[in-house]
C-alpha cells in the first residue's frame, strides 16, 4: 500500500511504496495512507497543510490558497496532491521483503551441526544488593525486651527474633521481613548473635 510522508520543515511530500519504508526515512516526518490519517495526526495544523499544498499548488495547477475551511479540507486537498506524485526509491525496500527472506533462511536444510545454547531465564531470582555473610547461619537473640524504637524497620527486624524464642535461620529471618542491616546493627550492639 502506498504511503506518503510530509516533512513540515520543508514543506514537501514523498511517496513510498509503504508504511514501514516511510517511517524508517527518518524524524519529524508525518506518516499517512489516507486523509483521515493525516487529519488525526497531532502534528498536522491547518497552517502546516496549507504551506504544504501552496508548495505543490504550482504543479497541479492550482491557484494559492490563504486557509482551508477546516483541517479535514485541507487534508483531502493534500491527498490528491500526495497521490499523483511518484514514489521514491529508497535504501529501505527490502523491508517489504524482510520476513520473506528470513523465512527462506530458516527453511533451508544445509546439514549443519546442532549447537548446545544454554540460557538463563529471565524469571530466575535474582539476588539484589550487598552479598551477606550471614547466609546459611542461625541467629539467636541475646535479649528479652526488644531495645529498638517502636515503629522502626529495626524493631520489626528485631521483634522477629524475640518472637522465634529460639535460633532463627538468615534466610527464615528474610523471608519474614527482617533486613540484613538492621541485623548487622543488632549482632554490632550485642542484641543478637551468630551460631556458628
């Protein structure tokens, strides 16, 4: 299908044989196929589509216009214009061809040896920030009150171990919300300890 493009700075229209090679020729190019495409487009103003067709107005033989009665006139008018010009030749034909042509490549058969590709899932865990020493290891709480203030990440990390009653695995204590940090503050101020 056939596909123009209006270049706002410079006032011109090139055609293409479609869509995808328009819009691969570059930035600030309004991409169309229809006159309703180019009035929806929000870069498309009545100012624009005026200064476009007065460009072309001397090859269709047509008088200079001052303003269209609205943007849907306008664009129609710029449309005919657009459809009689020829298309252009570009670098970017073959993307027309593109799929084609990989669907070629994959379907010979050129008996080549099969290749081992081990990948790593993008949905595996991943583990974030400063790598603990404290993995594999049980903690034990050294107190019975919990000396943290109230409404702290340090007093919830904290009150997890007083409420274990006894030793608690690094990761037991990760899962239930504790933080590396505060546990190395609390191990730092005697509150807690490793097991070894």
């Amino acid at each position: 299908m056939k596909a123009f493009a209006i270049d706002y700075h410079q006032n011109t229209i090139r055609a293409f044989t479609s869509k995808r090679v328009a819009q691969s020729m570059g930035n600030g190019l309004v991409v169309f196929t229809s006159a309703e495409e180019l009035a929806e487009n929000r870069n498309t103003t009545l100012q624009g589509i005026v200064s476009v067709f007065n460009n072309y107005a001397r090859n269709i033989n047509s008088g200079v216009v001052k303003r269209f009665s609205d943007i849907k006139t306008g664009a129609k008018r710029v449309m005919k214009v657009a459809e009689s010009l020829p298309v252009e030749e570009t670098p970017f034909e073959h993307l027309n061809g593109e799929k084609k042509m990989n669907e070629e490549i994959l379907n010979q058969d050129d008996n080549k040896a099969d290749v081992e590709v081990h990948v790593k899932s993008a949905n595996a865990p991943k583990k974030r920030g400063r790598k603990a020493g404290f993995e594999g290891k049980m903690i034990k709480c050294l107190v019975e009150k919990n000396p943290r203030r109230q409404n702290t990440h340090g007093f919830h990390s904290m009150g997890i171990l007083i409420n274990a009653g006894e030793p608690v695995s690094y990761e037991s204590y990760i899962a239930q919300g504790g933080r590396r940090q505060d546990l190395a503050w609390d191990i730092q101020k005697g509150y807690a300890g490793i097991l070894d």
